[in-house]
C-alpha cells in the first residue's frame, strides 16, 4: 500500500484530537490555568468536529486506512456524534470544577484522550484495534470517576469501576482468542471468510462470541452485568456520569454493530436470541428498579439499562430498519442524556461535599429557577418517550423495527416497560413543581444560563424539541450513515 497524507486524511479528527491532548498535556507541564486549559480543550475537539464536517461535505470516499481501521458515512456520524457530546461534557466540566480545590487541569487531558479512544472503536474493523480502543477510551474514565477523591463514594466507584472493567476487558480477551483459535485471524472481515458459507460455526467461535457480548454487556450496563451502574453513576461528579452514559456507551454499541454485521454472527438465530433474553432483562430490571430511587443519578443509571435495553430489542429484530433505529435511537438518548445530567451539573457546582443528586435538592426548584426546570422537564418527557420530544421519535423507531420482523412479544416488554417508566419520570417531574414551607435551598447560580453550560443546556432542550417536532432532516442525515463492508 502506498501510504501518503491522502491516504490517512479520513483520519483527521483524530489527529487533531491526539495534538490537541498533547497540547494540553504541554500546556499542564508549563503553567497551569484552568481557564486557558479548558479552551484548548474546547477548541481542539470544534476543530476534530469542524474536520469531520469538511470530510463529508466534500465526499471524502469510505476507505480502509489500515487493516485495523476503516472510515465511512457509519464512523463519521458517530465521529460527530461523540465529539459533540465530548464538547458538551467539557463546558459542564468546566462549569463544575471551576471552584474545585485541587488540580484540575487533568481532568481535561482525561477526558480528551478517553474522546480519542472513542473515536478508534468507532473506526474499528479489527479486535486488535477494537481492544486498544476500548481500553484508551476505558482507562482514563477510571480517573474521571475518581477525579473529586476528597468525597469517599467518588473514590470507591472509580475502584469498584476499574476492577469489574478489567475483569470485562479479560473476558473479552480471552474470547478474542478463541476466536483466533478457531480461524486464525482477528479482522472482521477475516472472520466472517473462515466462518461464513453457511456452515456451522465451531465451539470455540461460539464461546469466544459469547465471552465477547458478555464483555460488551458490561460496558453498556446491559442486564444482568448491570450491578456497577448505579453505585458509579452516582459517585461520579455528574460530568463524568454524562460521559458515561453518552460517548461511553454510543462508541461501544458503534463497534458492536459493525462487528455483528461484518462476522457472520449477526445472522445467527441462538445470539438473537442472547439479545432477545438481556434486552427483556434489562428493560424490567432497569425499570423496576428504578422506581424507588429518590437519588436522580442512581435514577438515570438504573433508565439508562432500560434504555439500551430497547435499544438492543432493534438489534435483536433485524430487519431493514434496524441500522436506522439504532443511529436514530443513540442521537436522541445521548441529547437527552446531556440534557439531564447538565441539570445536575449545574445544580451541583461548587458543591465540595456531594453533588446535588438527591430528588429533595429538586423540590420546588421550578417556584426558583424556572427556565432550568423547564430543560429538565423536557429531558424526562423525552426519556418517557412522550410525543414532540425526540425520545417519542426513537420509540417509534423500535416499534416500528418489531412490527416489521413479528417481534409482538418484544413490543409488549417495550410497552410495560416504558408504562412502568413514565411512573418515575412524572415523579421526578412532580418534585420540581412541588412547594413546601421551609424547603431546602440548593440551587443552580443565578447567572447560569448566561454561562456556557447553562447555553449548552438550553441548546440541548431545544435539539430535544425539534427532532421531536421536525426530525426529518436529521433522519436524512442518518440514512447517509451506511457501513461499509471490507474485504479482508
């Protein structure tokens, strides 16, 4: 192969975000300052979004870089998707560490080089690079979580994530070797040669499969490998937990569709099945379990569950809109994800002692901070999936996905348990509109919707609102985001 700047031009936005982090990293070495800091930040990953604009605009051919790596309209989208988000999460960064005590300039060199490990997994077409994404993405949320290491729950859930994600990462190792066992490569596009033909697929490939989704069931706290995600989502400040349940699980769930969909295993009816039963799991346990929480960062894991729960039920029913739900399905949870978690962020900054993720922090904030009620409103609405907001219009997507492959018993635990979900969502709803004599005071400041957090916000509301309203430019969008199958 002939290698030249045309040839890893594709690979832009990532470039610009490795110099970027090494920037950063410089600029912590030789002065530390926040707010210069926080820039770079900020404008190295507009220029990797910017980058991945131009590529498309100017129809940028899908290229194989490398054996490892491969960009079409399906990585670029994500690309777009995950830097977005990772923008978002750095002015909520920002906006919660600006009174932080100790260091804080490290949190952004974590956050970009966690970024950076996103956008290799999207890209991925090889378990090599599917592994050292996986883990340049996983390893630095490890100190992301435990950044704020003063409050002890923060301590314990960057421990307790660090040693269940190794043991994942094991897992999926270890299945990747079986896999190499069996067929003796570890491409995607090598695998699906050894393995299709329509001829059975050997013990080894199938448990080295099944080690693989359990791996991956961990990342996206699928049922019943969900136990980490609340007692994370909750010790994690709330800019971190937005990591979590929005570049950290769309990156993953990018990755397994193009691995299902370039191995022959996506068309296997026992791993339909697989899916079938942990998306039934996650959907109940997920729900159900959220119902009692009185704790809104606990709450939103326990709703995230649910919702790559549904998510899955797309993947589990195949069809020809199936690609289409899951790209439609992760653009407007991750909007509505930012959403909410930049509630709490905003609510929760400088706070030393905990966050502010209790529902009672939330009573009667509507009677106080109105236009912030009104975002967070929004996001519940959505999240219940309630029409004219964008949660309805990925709902619709997974039904729609289940009528047209006969998944009727799939749709029915889609409907109880988005019936069971919009119980605490109005509860949640009720507390900011409650007012009580003597009610505690733990507010957002009053100027934060004139600062950049608080601009994000209201922006994200307002995206939630119109893709629930008018989607179909951003349905457009999407059907541009096709994959594209390699040869080996």
């Amino acid at each position: 192969m002939n290698l030249t700047f045309e040839t890893f031009l594709p690979l832009l936005p990532v470039g610009i975000l490795g110099a970027t982090t090494v920037v950063v990293m410089l600029a912590i070495a030789f002065l530390r300052h926040h707010w210069w800091n926080a820039t770079i930040t900020v404008v190295g990953l507009n220029l990797a979004l910017a980058s991945v604009i131009a590529l498309v605009w100017q129809g940028t051919a899908p290229t194989a870089i490398t054996p490892l790596l491969v960009v079409d309209n399906f990585a670029y989208f994500y690309m777009a998707l995950i830097l977005v988000a990772a923008l978002a999460c750095s002015t909520l960064t920002h906006a919660f560490i600006d009174s932080y005590k100790n260091n804080r300039e490290e949190m952004y060199l974590l956050l970009l080089i966690a970024t950076a490990g996103a956008l290799v997994l999207v890209c991925s077409r090889h378990m090599a690079s599917f592994f050292i994404g996986l883990e340049l993405m996983s390893v630095p949320v490890y100190g992301m979580v435990a950044y704020t290491h003063h409050r002890s729950r923060s301590l314990e859930s960057g421990i307790k994530y660090m040693v269940l994600s190794a043991t994942a990462s094991a897992f999926m190792l270890f299945g990747m070797a079986l896999i190499y066992a069996q067929t003796g490569t570890l491409a995607f596009s090598g695998v699906s040669e050894q393995l299709g033909g329509g001829a059975p697929i050997g013990h080894l490939a199938t448990f080295g499969v099944g080690m693989i989704v359990i791996a991956i069931c961990f990342k996206l706290s699928l049922a019943p490998f969900h136990l980490w995600t609340p007692d994370v989502y909750q010790g994690s400040p709330a800019p971190v937990g937005a990591f979590l349940a929005t570049i950290g699980k769309v990156s993953v769930f990018a990755v397994l569709v193009r691995f299902l969909v370039e191995t022959p295993f996506e068309f296997t009816l026992p791993l339909r099945e697989v899916f079938s039963v942990i998306a039934v799991l996650s959907i109940l346990l997920g729900n159900l379990l959220a119902l009692m929480q009185t704790n809104l960062k606990r709450l939103l894991g326990y709703s995230s569950i649910a919702h790559l729960g549904y998510l899955l039920v797309a993947l589990a029913s195949g069809g020809g809109t199936a690609l289409e739900t899951v790209h439609v399905y992760l653009l407007t949870y991750v909007l509505t994800s930012l959403g909410a978690f930049g509630v709490v962020t905003l609510m929760s900054q400088g706070k030393d002692d905990e966050d502010a993720d209790s529902l009672h922090h939330y009573r009667g904030l509507f009677w106080r901070r109105p236009y912030l009620t009104a975002v967070m409103t929004v996001m519940m609405l959505s999240l219940a999936g309630i029409p004219l907001t964008a949660g309805f219009i990925a709902k619709f997507y997974v039904m729609l996905t289940g009528v047209n492959t006969g998944n009727w018993w799939l749709l029915g635990v889609v409907i109880l348990g988005s019936a069971i979900g919009l119980y605490y969502y109005l509860r949640v709803m009720v507390t900011l509109y409650m007012a009580a004599s003597g009610m505690p005071k733990h507010d957002a400041a009053n100027d934060w919707g004139q600062r950049t957090g608080g601009i994000m916000v209201l922006g994200v509301a307002g995206l939630v609102l119109l893709l629930g309203m008018y989607p179909q430019p951003a349905i457009e969008v999407i059907r541009m985001a096709k994959l594209l199958i390699l040869p080996h």
